[in-house]
C-alpha cells in the first residue's frame, strides 16, 4: 500500500489528495508541526523522498482558532500586564490565607456592619450569621506564643465560653468566627441599671466562675476579665440569664483596672489573676462600678464617698467574698471550686 504520503503523491493533479490525519488535527487545534519527527514512525514514510514534506507549509502558518485570535487583537500589551499582576497578587492571597481548620474565610459574607475589630458576616451556605474578630498582629508576625493561644481558644467547648467556630489566618492578621449573642453585655446592662440585685449577681457570677473552671482545665488563663467579656446569649432577666463568656486575646486591656496588679507588674501569670479580676467583676456588677477601685482615692474625696456609700450596701458575705478574691498576696486567694461553694453564690 506505501505511505500515506506516497499514495497522496502518485495521485492525479485533479484529485485533491486527501490531508494527512496530523495536519487535520493541527489544523483543529492549531497547533504548529515543525518537522518529521514529531509524526509517529509509524505513519512516516521510511523511504527518502526528494518531494517536499507535506506538513512544511504548517511551520510558517498560523494556524489558530478564531477566538484566540479575536483576543490576541483585543488586548494590548498594557492590558496582559495587568492581568498577569491580578493573577499573581491573587496566588499570592492564597498562599498567604492559611485556615487553621477545615473551611476557608472565603466562605463568609461580609454584612457591612462593624464595631472596632468586629464585623458581622454571614456563611454563604448555611446563612447562618456569626461575628467575625480581627486579632491584629504586632509587626504583622505571629510568634509562636500568639498562635498557640488562638488555637487552644478555638479548642474550648463550654456552654458558657463564647464558641470560636473557625479560626483563618492572612498577612499579619488572624481572623476569628465566633458565634452571635442577642443580649448584649454585663457592661452595657449595669451602666443602663445602675447595678444588679445580689441575687441576680450570684446567678451571673456563677456561670462566668465555671467558665473559668473550665478555661484553667484547659491550661488557657483569660489574663483580664471584665464586664464587657461577660456576654448574654439572650435578653438577660434577673430569673433568666444565659452568660456566654468572651475569652480576650492576651493583654488587649493592659491598662484596665481589671488586670490583677501582679501581672502589670509581670511578676506572676497564672489562674490567680483570674481571681483578682473576678473580685473586680463581682463588685462591678452590683455597684454598677467597680467600687474597689474607687474607694482607693482620698479618704475626704467625693468619688470616695459615693463608691463607699455602695459598697456599704452590699451584703457581709458578697464583701467578704470579694476581698479575699483582691487579696495581695496570690497564694491567699480561693480557688474558684471553694469560691462556687461559697454561701453567697449559694444562697
């Protein structure tokens, strides 16, 4: 039979010679065949032929598709750079995005709405609705200390700890999902009442102590703890309150009266300071200000007066429970098992 290009060759000048299946297929796909030795041996003829090689006419003919061409004359030069910087800086963003659990924060919907780092999202494929906090990091690099608390934070699992969902970080940044809270804050609710009842103090204090009980378990220390941490999962009343505990990220309330005097001073980090900060929390709740505090000014001073003049109204046994939670020396402050079985919190 021969080759197909020795067939095509012996044929009459008004035949037309059928083409070879590759340059069919170059054709189609316009695709550039340079010589022979990019066709199967199969298919090449063995014999040396002096006649031209029937695919020469493709090594100077462009042969491609309509649309490629019509986009080859559209952009410029300008043009493809430009996209090919987008295409870098978005690859760029991927690798720089590293999800510390399943998922990716490409997943949420940013709603607008924003107060301070916080701004609310929304899932894209569950709709579910959640909170979104941005940890800045302090020369957009994470030491090993920072990310390690983020991830034990993203570990807990309470009925009173604030759910951290997800947990994503970017360039110098960590972005943290949380669960919504309808209710608010301890802070904005004392401010509106002006104080809570002893009762109403005790059942709050309560859950915010196993809380805490929980957080220690877990090797995690909360550093400062105030009343704006104390969240409400629902409208709280004095019959019904469901506290939902935000975990600060380390030392974001350096300056805050809440912070026991020892870990300002960097002398001692551990479970006490908790103590010390939950003393300031119990008084602040039911003054409506943290009256320790206060009661530190001038003895002949009107802001002493007014703090003393509340706390002379609180009970001997929320007095009594609140100092020995302030005391000095750390080793003298009662561990929050011996704090939940105290007769006020009981009573």
């Amino acid at each position: 039979m021969g080759c197909l290009c020795c067939r095509d060759r012996d044929k009459p000048d008004d035949e037309e010679a059928p083409q070879h299946p590759l340059t069919m297929y170059a054709a189609h796909h316009g695709e550039v065949l340079l010589d022979s030795k990019q066709i199967p041996a199969n298919v090449v003829c063995s014999k040396s032929h002096k006649h031209d090689n029937p695919h020469s006419n493709l090594q100077t003919s462009s042969r491609r598709p309509l649309l490629h061409r019509q986009k080859a004359l559209k952009s410029s030069p300008k043009a493809e750079q430009k996209a090919d910087r987008q295409q870098v800086q978005l690859q760029a963003e991927r690798k720089s995005t590293r999800s510390v659990s399943e998922g990716s924060l490409r997943d949420y919907k940013f709603d607008g709405a924003s107060f301070g780092n916080w701004v609310q999202a929304q899932h894209r494929i569950t709709r579910e609705k959640c909170w979104i906090r941005i940890y800045e990091l302090k020369g957009g690099k994470s030491d090993g200390e920072t990310e390690k608390r983020l991830r034990l934070m993203r570990s807990l699992n309470h009925y009173n700890v604030l759910k951290m969902r997800d947990l994503f970080r970017s360039e110098g940044r960590f972005y943290a999902v949380y669960e919504t809270t309808e209710g608010g804050n301890a802070e904005e609710l004392t401010a509106r009442l002006g104080g809570l009842s002893e009762k109403w103090t005790a059942a709050l204090m309560r859950q915010v102590m196993q809380a805490l009980s929980y957080c220690h378990s877990q090797g995690l220390t909360l550093k400062t703890l105030s009343a704006k941490h104390v969240l409400f999962a629902k409208s709280p009343t004095e019959d019904c309150t469901y506290v939902k505990l935000l975990i600060p990220f380390g030392e974001e309330d350096e300056g805050s009266s809440c912070m026991a005097p020892e870990l300002k001073a960097n002398t001692y980090i551990g479970p006490a300071n908790d103590l010390w900060s939950s003393g300031m929390l119990l008084c602040t709740l039911l003054a409506g200000e943290c009256v320790l505090v206060k009661m530190q000014a001038s003895f002949i001073s009107k802001e002493f007066r007014l703090a003393y003049k509340k706390w002379q109204k609180m009970s001997k046994e929320a007095k009594a429970l609140a100092l020995s939670l302030v005391a000095a020396n750390v080793n003298k402050r009662p561990p929050l098992e011996k704090c939940l079985q105290h007769a006020w919190m009981c009573s």
